[in-house]
C-alpha cells in the first residue's frame, strides 16, 4: 500500500533530485541548480514542509510533430519536486489501474502495447475494431474532476494542496488544462482516464480493449455492437469526464483491412511503418543513427520502403 501522507523530508527530496537529474544533459539551468544543490534543496523542503510551497512559472515552445503541440517546461525547482509526486502518486494508483492501460507505466510502454495490439487483431481477424482518441486531451482536462479523483485517496490535507498546486499552476481555459511537459502530467493522465477505462471494463464488460495515452481501442466481433458501445462511450466521456471524442480518429474498421494505431499500420500476421513516420525516419538519418534506424525500418516495412531507406543512405554517403 502507498503511504496516504507524502514523505517530503530531506532524504527523499535528495532521492527524487537523483532520479530526476539520472540521464539529463548539461543546461545552463541544471548547472545553476546542482551549483547551489544544498540550497535549493534546503529551501524546497522547508517550504514544502511548511505549506508555503509555490509553483513556479513555465517557458513554453513549439514542436511539430504531425501536428503543432505547445510545450510547457517547468523550472528545475518544481521538476524536481514533480519527481517526488510522481513516484508517491504511481506508488498509490499505478495498482489501481487495468492490464490494458499501457503509456507511462512501468514494464509496459509501446512496444508492449502495439504487440498487445497485435495478439487481439488476431483474435479476432474476422471481427471490427472500433479506433478513437479524446480530442485535445491535455488541454481539456478538468481540474475539479482531476481533484475529486485524487480525494478519493489522497486523504492527508497537506498532501492533496500540494496536488492542487500542482494542477491549478498550469491552464489552458478556466478550470482546465495540464502541461504536456510535466512529469507529473503523465501520472494525473492515467488517473483521470483510469475512469473511463474501469468503465469500458467494469460496466461495460468490454473483452478486447487496449489504451495508450489518450488513443484507445475495443475489438468485436459485432459492427453493431460496436456502434452501441461508441455512443455509450462519447456519453460517459462528455457527461462524467467533460470530454470529447476527436472527429477524425473515431471510426469502426474490419480488422483484417489493417489498423493505423501508434505509427504503424498492423495486420494480423504483419506490422508496417505508416508512409509518414517512415519519411521522418529517413529525414533524420545519419550515419551515427543508421543501425538503429535501420532495424525499425527492415523489422516493420514493406519491400519498397526498405528500398528507398537503402538509396537516402546511399545519398547521404556521398
């Protein structure tokens, strides 16, 4: 069982510290933290032990990858104490969560999920598979829903102003929103979205279902079943969670046609790179990456695409 009150003695801050700077590079920012560690760790204690603790500001970014997504950096300080939340919030729900919920967690992933993925196109060959994702999810989460979630087991009062801290430092509209930069963002995701999979599980006693962040998929033998289950669904997600289902990424597909789901198109007895990740794979190449790009491309391309990563190799060789 997860300690109900977080333990933000010294110790531990120092651990998180350790675990959050593990593999991190060089930046003006971390050198100035780590210059001045004793300190900076000192004053996080002692104002997160006095309830004084306040969230510091973000810088913010654009990257576009498909599409234009903001980033949102918090500052080393408060990267650091997301750290010390995060492992104290994974140690308390990560039990609560289904088998099926595989981003952000330990021993799961992507791999994981797309060969989980791939077992129940298999299984059901014959059948549909109905593929959604939320519209804009991290942009429309609800801090009161979040909040009310956590209370369920966050019982400490210390604990839980430091969650509401956390969440309500960051918005996008009145009362919503969360970082996608955030450490602790990928925690609060799986908790708020736990709902909604205890209810495709629990309620509606659905076999074949899989979630990776915000993209989720139900296989069936049945198209009209499906189409049942879509409409109970965008219900549960619009009234219980102030959610939506994204228009695009929302529809019902034979299984044997193939499903385009984490950058692949999967078949059941095969898996391919979709046209657009294999054109950024090959715009990225070089000759210190080729060896592990070569194995994703040659594991999970069709002849022609593997044809066409051997010629831009060639070309950048010359």
């Amino acid at each position: 069982m997860g300690s109900e009150v977080i333990d933000t003695g010294l110790s531990n801050i120092y651990h998180s510290w350790f675990a959050y700077r593990k593999g991190k590079k060089s930046s003006i920012n971390l050198d100035i933290f780590q210059y001045n560690l004793e300190k900076e760790l000192d004053g996080l204690a002692k104002d997160l032990n006095d309830g004084t603790y306040k969230h510091g500001s973000y810088k913010k970014f654009t990257v576009s990858d498909n599409k234009k997504r903001e980033i949102s950096v918090a500052t080393v300080r408060d990267k650091v104490m997301h750290r010390l939340v995060y492992d104290y919030l994974t140690n308390i729900f990560d039990k609560t969560f289904i088998y099926d919920a595989w981003s952000c967690r330990k021993g799961k992933g992507l791999m994981g999920a797309v060969d989980r993925t791939q077992k129940f196109i298999k299984k059901y060959e014959n059948g549909f598979v109905w593929r959604a994702d939320v519209k804009k999810f991290f942009d429309n989460v609800d801090h009161d829903i979040l909040l009310t979630t956590l209370k369920r087991k966050i019982k400490d009062k210390k604990t839980f102003l430091l969650l509401t801290e956390i969440i309500k430092s960051f918005s996008t509209k009145k009362g919503k929103g969360m970082p996608i930069g955030n450490l602790t963002s990928q925690i609060f995701s799986n908790i708020y979205l736990n709902e909604l999979d205890r209810y495709i599980k629990h309620k509606l006693k659905i076999k074949a279902y899989l979630r990776y962040g915000d993209d989720f998929l139900i296989f069936d033998n049945s198209e009209d079943y499906l189409e049942k289950t879509k409409a109970l669904t965008a219900n549960f997600l619009r009234d219980k969670l102030n959610l939506e289902l994204h228009a695009k990424n929302n529809y019902i597909v034979k299984t044997k046609h193939g499903l385009k789901f984490l950058g692949l198109v999967l078949y059941p007895d095969e898996r391919r790179i979709n046209k657009r990740n294999c054109k950024k794979l090959r715009s990225k190449l070089n000759m210190k990456n080729v060896s592990s790009y070569w194995g994703i491309v040659k594991k999970h391309s069709d002849m022609k695409a593997i044809q066409e990563f051997q010629w831009e190799l060639i070309e950048k060789i010359r």
